[in-house]
C-alpha cells in the first residue's frame, strides 16, 4: 500500500511540460494548469483503488495515513467546478475508517 500512497504523491510533483510533445510548440500557463488538474484526478483515482484495497488489509496506520493523502490531494479540488471529482476517494476513505472503527482523536 506504501507504494501506491507513493505513487500518487509522486504523480502530483511531475513537474508539468514545457513544450508540446506533438506540436512542439511551448504550452501556455493555462495548458499546463490543465495538465497538472489531469494529474491530481488521476493521482485521487489511484489513491481510491489503494483505499478500497486497504479495507481488506484492515491496517489502521495505513488506512489513516491513505485518509490524510487523500484530504491533502482534495484540497485544491474543493470548488463548486470540480468538486465532483472528490467525491468518490472521499466515500472510499470514510467506509475503510467505517471498517476499522476509527474514532475522531
């Protein structure tokens, strides 16, 4: 699981490209802010399917810090826009803390 959490992190310090591999033109500010939201859903569905692992392991370290990763990479998608995409990781961490019976400390 430590690897997966790794991963995902990973994935969101990409640095995003500066030229166009196709076009080989130099992408613009909003191009790469593009590129960099792509890479956190992507980085938020890998987490999902590490959490819905994780219940199976029952691990309360694992499945806590999983929990506080997945927060952390919401965080920026908190808006009325892209507030959906959170939705999912979110419901995947609130059933494995379900499942451990983790109370709040």
């Amino acid at each position: 699981m430590w690897t997966e959490y790794t991963k995902a992190e990973l994935l969101l310090r990409k640095p995003s490209a500066e030229v166009d591999a196709k076009t080989g033109m130099k992408l613009n500010t909003v191009q790469r802010q593009v590129e960099d939201f792509e890479r956190r859903i992507e980085a938020l569905k890998l987490m999902d399917r590490a959490m819905i692992a994780n219940k199976r392991l029952a691990d309360a370290d694992i499945i806590i810090e999983g929990c506080y990763t997945i927060w952390n990479m919401s965080l920026p998608l908190l808006k009325n826009s892209t507030r959906s995409h959170t939705y999912k990781p979110f419901m995947s961490a609130a059933q494995a803390l379900e499942t451990i019976e983790a109370n709040e400390n």
